[in-house]
C-alpha cells in the first residue's frame, strides 16, 4: 500500500532537514539532497522536500517548504502510526 500526505510549513528545507532524525526515530535513512528516504521493517518512507519561497504576510517574510510524505509497504494501521508520530515530531518545526 501507498499513503501519501502532503502539506506546507512555515520554514527552509535546511531547518526541516535538521528536526527529520526525531521524528523518524530509530528508522534507518539517508538524505538524498531535498529527499529523505527512510526504512524500518514495516515498510519504506519518502518524504520530499520542496522550497516555495517566502510568504509576505504583514511586515513578516515566512520561508515555505512543501512536505510530501510517502508511505510505502505500510498497513493502513502502522502508516496512520507513523504519520501520527511524525505530524506530533514536527509540530515545532513550522507546523509540519
């Protein structure tokens, strides 16, 4: 199975990079310029990253950065727990 969760956060692609190790816990991975690719034994997960630019809001400059997480091998069960322990992890990280 496939699950894929795509969503915008209010940072760059270098400081969402720097928070991706606690949120993917002990899963094995490598960074692949702007795309994580993670394993554990319950399936694959790729999260690609994609800079937007900034956001004028107001007299503020936010960076934005696109976040498409792809769930692969995952039951429908363990990709919900991961996404849900991933979302919880980078809250802090500009609203992942």
């Amino acid at each position: 199975m496939v699950k894929t969760v795509t969503h915008e956060v209010q940072t760059t692609v270098g400081a969402y990079l720097k928070e991706i190790p606690g949120a993917l816990g002990t899963m094995d991975y490598e960074v692949r310029g702007n795309r994580v690719v993670a394993h554990s034994a319950d399936g694959t997960v790729i999260i690609n990253l994609t800079y937007e630019g900034e956001r004028h809001l107001g007299s503020l400059d936010l960076p934005m950065t696109k976040v498409e997480v792809v769930c692969v091998g995952f039951s429908d069960d363990k990709a919900d727990a991961f996404l849900k322990h991933y979302d919880q992890q980078m809250l802090r990280t500009g609203g992942g």
